[in-house]
C-alpha cells in the first residue's frame, strides 16, 4: 500500500474522530494530506469508501487481537472463557475510542456491518474450532458446533449497538466473570 493511501486513511480516522462522518469531507480529507481531491480520487472512489476501509482494517485488528489473547489458553474452556472477557473489553475500548459515531450509528451500520462480514466470520470459524475441539475432548457437549458458534459470537456482538449508543461500559470489571459465566454456561454444556 502506498505512503499516501496510508496517509489519507489515518488523517481520514482522525478527521472522522473528531468532526463525526457527516461533518468531514473529501476537501478536508485532502487537505489534511497536503493534496488536492483529485489526488484522493486516485486511490479512493469517495469518503464512504475511506471510512469502509477503515472499518474493515479495524474489524481485522480487532479479530487479530482477540485470537491472540485467546491462543494463549491452552484448553477449549478457558479459550472461550478469554475470549468472551477478551472481546468485551475490545468492545468497551472500541466504543469509548469511536463515540463520535454515536450521532450516525444506525445510519452507518450497514456500510459498517458490510465491511466486518470477513473479520466476522473469521471470528465465527475460530470459536468453532475451539468448540469443536472441546467437544472432541468430551469437555463441551453440543450437537452442531458451527451453531454454537454463531450463537455465541452473535450475542456478544449484540452488545456492541448498546455501546455505541449509549456510550456506556455496560459490563464492568467486577462483573464480567458472572457475565461470562451467564453466557457460556448458558450456551454450552459441560460434560
């Protein structure tokens, strides 16, 4: 990737941080590069394909970070275990990191959601793994491990509208154990 594709996308984030989507424009874009709007053209097709790039490198730094925690853990329970206190903290982070888009939320959650789908289902395939390894292990008892998956991945994911519109941290430290308890041992059973 080019210097100036690089540039344009981390002045775009900071420029989106701190004006909101709407409030920023290609002008804007461009001059916080030193270009002009022909320039970002070249790389770009407009500001919604900016922002659709930077929530795709997001949702991948954010599935990278999760399965990193999570190898960590050397048995199926524990991984799930981390990965659901792992992934609520990114979330928090995330959504304390991106509450300007509290305003545009449901208006951007398509172009959002589009521009997750591969780091979602990576992340979906990962935690089948984990599952499907507990399940070989006799530790987690469950009849389709792709659906578990979904379910759990999903839930969690659930979670993310009411952070990012609320802007509130809706799990705090001293209850994410019980949190976690409530939706793994909720959604699977141990032998």
């Amino acid at each position: 990737m080019s210097e100036l594709k690089v540039d344009i996308l981390d002045k775009s984030k900071d420029l989106f941080q701190r004006f909101g989507y709407h409030k920023t424009t290609l002008t804007d874009i461009a001059k916080s590069v030193g270009k002009v709007k022909t320039a970002v053209y070249y790389y770009f097709s407009g500001k919604e394909e900016i922002f659709a790039r930077l929530v795709e490198k997001e949702a991948q730094s954010f599935f990278t970070k999760l399965r990193n925690e999570v190898i960590k853990e050397q048995s199926p329970i524990v991984q799930l275990e981390k990965y659901v206190d792992t992934r609520i903290m990114l979330m928090q982070k995330l959504s304390s990191r991106y509450s300007f888009l509290k305003q545009e939320f449901f208006e951007l959650m398509p172009l959002v959601e589009e521009n997750r789908a591969e780091a979602h289902e990576k992340e979906i395939v990962f935690i089948e793994s984990i599952i499907s390894e507990g399940a070989s292990q006799k530790l987690i008892a469950t009849e389709n491990s792709r659906f578990t998956a979904e379910m759990l991945v999903n839930s969690l994911k659930g979670l993310e509208i009411q952070m990012y519109v609320t802007d509130k941290i809706l799990i705090d430290t001293k209850n994410i154990a019980s949190f976690r308890s409530f939706i793994l041992y909720g959604a699977i059973n141990k032998y």
